[in-house]
C-alpha cells in the first residue's frame, strides 16, 4: 500500500515538474517575443528617424536663400513713365553690378559678373516700379536674390577648396562673393519666394506656391464628391440594401477596388474624363474627379465599418419608441458613427494628397509657371511638384525638394491630427 503510494506521488512530482519546465518556456518563448516585438518598433522608429533627419538636413537650407544688396537708379532714359512694365530692367541690374565692381571691363569678366545675380532681379525691379511709378528717376537699395550657384556656395554645399575647373563658380566670382560679404551686400535671408512663386527653371525663383493651389483645388473638389457619395453608399450598404447576391457582388467590387493599384484609376479618368468626355488636360477639374474615385473605396469601407460599431441596441431603441427607419438612421445611428466616417474621409484625403501616378496619366505633369485661379486652369499638384524637382540636374532643385517634402509631410501630418481630434471630438460614450 506504502508502495502504491509512493508510486502516485511520484508520478505526480514527475508531472508536476514537466508542467513547470513547460511554463518556463513558454514564459521564456513570450518573453523572447516581446523583446522581437520592442526591437522591431524600435528599428522601424531608428528607420523612420534616419529619414526624417535626412530630408530635414537637405531641404532645411531651402527656407533661407542668398540676397545680393544692390544701388539701382530706376532710370528714366531706359524705364517709361507712361508704361513702367516696358522698361529694360535687365540693364538696370548690370548697370548697379557695375557700379559696384568699376574695373571689371572685360566682356568675359562682365558676362561673370552678371551672373552673380538671378534672372528674376529685373522682374524683381519690374514689379517695384509697376507698384510705386514714383521710383523713376530715384536711386533705391534694392535686395535681389542671388544665382543658384552663388547660393549653393554661400551655403557651403559647394566646396569652395576645389580647384577651379572643379567648381561652378570662377576664382573671380569666389573674390567678388567675399568682398561682397565683407561689405555687408550679401546675405542670406528667409525665402518667401519659395512659398509665393510659381514652379521656374531657376532654382533660386522656383516656389510650391502653384503646386499647393493645385493640390488645394483638387483636394476640395475630391472632398466636395467622395465624401457624400460615399457616406450615402456606406448607409445604403448597411442599413438598407437586401441581403442578395447583388449586394454582395456590389460589396466585394467595393473591397477590391480599394487594393487596385492607383494609375489604374489614372488610366481610367485618361480614357473617360479626357478622351471620351473631353475635358482639358492638367487641371484640378480631372485631377479631382480621379482622385474622387480612388479614394470613394476607402470612404465607404470606413464609413460602413463605423456603422457596424453601433450597438443594435440603439436600433432597437428607436424603432422600438415609434421612429421610422430613416428616422433611426439618421438621428440616432448616424451622429454616432459620424466621428468614424470622418476619420475614413480625412485619410481617404490624406491618401489622395500624397498620389502622384494617377495625376501624371492625365498630364499634370506639365511644367506649369501660372498659379492656378480655379479647377479649369492648367496646374500641377504639390507631389508631382516633387518628382519634377527629384528629376532636374540643378544642385539647388535638390534642396527644394527636401523642403517641398517637409511641407507635404507637415499637411499630411496636419490632416491625420485633424482626424484624431475630430474623432476626440464628436466620439459619444455609450
């Protein structure tokens, strides 16, 4: 009996021991995917803060830009006082360059020595005696943004250490710039022509102003058409349509287009809105519509998911004290999936801010200097803005596409706090 005994607890402790030696490690495999968890959220975040830190260090020097200090004589000989935007104002700009630098007399010097200054100084000067005519026949300190070049090399991105054939600036310009900075008639100031001028050639004139109206106007047009039609298809979806094999078919097409790959929704607004339709090419009109479609799956996908997470028992509530079914849906369901539906929308918004491939199909990709006044004005949008820039072999478009993508990151950095404060806001308890 003793021996049967001590055989049970033996076999007892035995267990025992197995189930013990079979939780440590399954306390040591959760322990190990933890840290495989931790590890991959810390790697992802490393990932993420590299980039960020690389497109701030490249785009950061774009918000400042190299300003050239210049004594112009608006003279009356070369500018008409009748008719100030007829005046020669390039020859304004060498004559001051002159001025500044009297033994430079040789035509190869003096073709060196404009270029110090950019192109846009005599539209700069143009449009001062367009605003104020009484500056004809005065002589006006005047700041004019530099070349491209000169302002890399202000910067430091050009190394002026390299030997000439190595450099884009001559020995020359390098002792002109430092006597210029010794004097104080160079410097380097915040770069509101970035954000006020259209896209140029000139890397020091090129600005995001266009692109952002473009991306304005195309974006409200898009918000304007997905978001109701959406909502309406989301309610239909769950409250009203009959559970059949349409419906369903109807659901599944939903699903997938919300996976189908964007220039397909580009091919789509190329055959139907443009070829078959006839709208204009590169303008938010079409912009808008294509973006419409691309974003009305997720509008729906969201809004219908937000439906299905009110309780039924505030269905039943309703029907229940006599209301109507549109009654019940509108009153009671609706105003409570609301903050879910405008979570969608603003992603669904955030989404079409950031596509590029369906806006290059319907050729938005032009190269476009205007500022778009509506949706029928040729106009490109801010990530396309970003691929033209990526594409040109100027050193200084480099920089301006870092601070294009800082400025597309902070939108969309905006819009996605937009949706979670919206969400905060309207959230009921129930």
């Amino acid at each position: 009996m003793n021996s049967l005994t001590e055989g049970k607890q033996s076999a007892s402790g035995r267990a025992i021991e197995r189930v013990r030696r079979g939780l440590g490690r399954r306390h040591a495999a959760e322990r190990r995917f933890r840290l495989y968890g931790l590890a991959a959220v810390c790697l992802s975040l490393l990932f993420l803060s590299v980039l960020f830190v690389s497109i701030f260090r490249g785009g950061i020097g774009a918000f400042r830009q190299t300003f050239i200090r210049l004594e112009v004589f608006f003279d009356p000989d070369v500018i008409d006082a009748g008719d100030p935007g007829s005046g020669d104002y390039g020859a304004l700009v060498k004559r001051s360059l002159r001025g500044m630098f009297p033994d430079v007399t040789g035509r190869g010097e003096l073709r060196e020595l404009y270029a110090l200054a950019s192109t846009g100084a005599a539209f700069q000067l143009r449009d001062m005696a367009l605003a104020s005519p009484d500056l004809i026949g005065r002589k006006e300190a005047v700041w004019v943004p530099a070349d491209d070049d000169v302002d890399m090399l202000v910067k430091g991105v050009y190394d002026r250490r390299l030997p000439e054939s190595g450099r884009r600036t001559s020995d020359r310009q390098l002792a002109w710039i430092d006597r210029l900075e010794a004097e104080g008639k160079i410097a380097r100031r915040f770069n509101s022509l970035f954000f006020l001028n259209g896209d140029s050639r000139e890397p020091e004139l090129a600005g995001i102003r266009g692109a952002v109206m473009g991306s304005v106007y195309a974006l409200g047009l898009t918000l304007l058409l997905s978001f109701p039609i959406g909502i309406a298809a989301a309610v239909y979806l769950e409250e009203f349509a009959p559970d059949n094999r349409w419906t369903r078919l109807i659901e599944v097409n939903i699903n997938n287009l919300a996976a189908v790959p964007s220039i397909v929704f580009g091919l789509l607004g190329l055959a139907v809105f443009i070829n078959f339709m006839g709208l204009p090419r590169s303008v938010p009109l079409v912009g808008g519509l294509v973006l419409a479609l691309m974003t009305l799956p997720t509008i729906i996908i969201a809004g219908r998911a937000s439906l299905k997470a009110v309780p039924p028992s505030i269905r039943e509530a309703a029907l229940g004290v006599g209301a109507s079914r549109m009654q019940t849906v509108l009153h009671h369901v609706l105003p409570l999936a609301m903050p879910g539906m405008l979570t969608g929308a603003i992603i669904g918004m955030a989404q079409a801010l950031g596509e590029t491939a369906p806006l290059l199909m319907i050729g938005m990709v032009a190269f476009i200097v205007d500022v778009p006044g509506g949706w029928t004005d040729p106009s490109t949008v801010l990530p396309v803005q970003i691929f033209l820039w990526a594409d040109s072999p100027e050193r200084a478009f480099t920089e301006r596409t870092s601070a294009a993508i800082m400025v597309l990151l902070a939108f969309l950095i905006l819009m996605n706090a937009a949706a979670v404060l919206l969400r905060r806001r309207f959230e009921r308890r129930y």
